[in-house]
C-alpha cells in the first residue's frame, strides 16, 4: 500500500484537481484507519467536482468502515 500511497501523492500533487486520485487516496487512508484524512480526501473531491458519482458511495462506505 506504501507505492499506491506514494504515487496517488504524487498525482495530486501534479494535479491538485485530479478528483479520481483523492477519491482513491481517500479510500486508501480509510483502509488504514485514518478516516480524518479520507474525509479531507472527500472534502477536496466535493470542491473539485461536487457531481462526482462516485463521491456519496464512497463517504457512504468510508462511514460504515468508521463506525465499526
């Protein structure tokens, strides 16, 4: 998980407005528990492009995740 990590950091630093890379950050820091980051994650992805489609399903996700 350490080389997504580390190439889904570098997207979005080449490309702050790259909405697929936060989503996928996003899940990426769920999985390990740091639902604050995944949540900033979402946060950006909703100033990018607030239609995202896949931006409800994967708060959604994210929220069930946190309340284990």
């Amino acid at each position: 998980m350490a080389a997504a990590r580390t190439v889904l950091d570098k997207a979005v630093a080449m490309n702050p407005y790259y909405a697929n890379a936060w989503l996928h950050l996003a899940r990426l820091h769920a999985v390990n528990s740091d639902f604050d980051a995944a949540y900033q994650c979402l946060d950006r992805v909703a100033e990018i492009d607030p239609e995202e489609t896949a931006l409800m399903s994967t708060r959604r996700a994210i929220d069930d995740l946190a309340s284990q």
